[in-house]
C-alpha cells in the first residue's frame, strides 16, 4: 500500500511540470487558431487523445504512484481556476487568452477571405447558416467566429422593427 503513494520526485516536481505543460499546450490552442476545437470532428477527438498521451511523460515522467498523478492534475485544475478567476476580473487578459471574434459577414455582406484566414470550411459556414434556418445572406446582418470556435448570426431587423426589441403578439 505504501507503493501506491510513494512518488519518485519531490511532489514540487509534479505540480511544476503540470503547470508548464498546462502553459504551454494554452499558448499552443491559442496560435493553433479558433477552430481547433470550436466543431469537435472524429479527427478533433483523436488529436486531443493523442495530445494528452503525448503530454502524460512531460507532466508525470516515469512515475506511477497514484500520488505523482493526483499532484499534477490538481495543479493543472488549480491554474485552471486561478486563469479564470484573472480573466473574468481582467477584459484585456481575457482577450490575450480567448482573443478575438472575427467576422465572416459584416452589414450583410461576407468578408472577403475571412474563411480561408480562419480555416473555416464553406460546409461549416453553410451548416452554421442553416442551424438558424438560413439558405442564403439575405437577411443575415453579421455573422461572426467567435473565440470558442462557434460561429454566431445576427439577422437584420425586419422593415418598421426597432433591431433587438421583439414585437407584442395578441
């Protein structure tokens, strides 16, 4: 029983790795793009399970006590935490660590290569338009990717509305 928690470096070394690791695979989502996991594909889930096999030796080595592991995930959650406990208090940390949406449509008409800059297949885009019932952009006002991945519409008031109020019905 003993074997179980007796870990094969000072536990300092577990929460280290964990929280380097969690660092650097951020700042890795973060230039990899929006889309990187905004529409979990088949090939989305087998990186992320490649990633985290891959990143399992950097964060625990050749340890395998139950401890070593426990240690360095709960750091990994702690800086979990703690980053969002900053960017709900810091607009300009949250926009370094989330960025920034980025419009594929604006005022009703498309943004010359925002897909292609974006990697957003024209499929993504025609199923984001008609997961709101649109075939077309003609009532479409913008249409944003937003920093999660998630790709967002906003539809042109209708002729006598006031945009964002709805009307009374009787």
């Amino acid at each position: 029983m003993t074997e179980f928690f007796r870990i094969s470096m000072p536990w300092w070394h577990f929460a280290l790795r964990g929280l380097a690791v969690y660092a650097a695979l951020l700042l890795m989502m973060r230039l990899a793009g929006k889309r990187t996991f905004g529409e979990m594909s088949a090939f989305d889930v087998i990186v992320l399970v490649l990633v985290g096999g891959t990143l399992r030796t950097s964060i625990i080595g050749a340890d395998t006590s139950f401890l070593g592991a426990l240690i360095a995930v709960a750091s990994i959650l702690l800086a979990e935490h703690l980053l969002a406990w900053i960017c709900t208090r810091s607009s300009l940390i949250n926009r370094l660590i989330e960025g920034y949406p980025t419009f594929i449509v604006r005022e009703g008409k498309r943004v010359p290569r925002a897909l292609s800059r974006c990697n957003v297949p024209e499929a993504a885009f025609e199923r984001a338009l008609h997961a709101h019932g649109r075939e077309d952009l003609h009532d479409v006002m913008n249409v944003r990717l937003e920093p999660n991945g998630k790709i967002t519409i906003t539809l042109k008031a209708a002729p006598g509305t006031i945009p964002g109020v709805q009307a009374e019905r009787r």
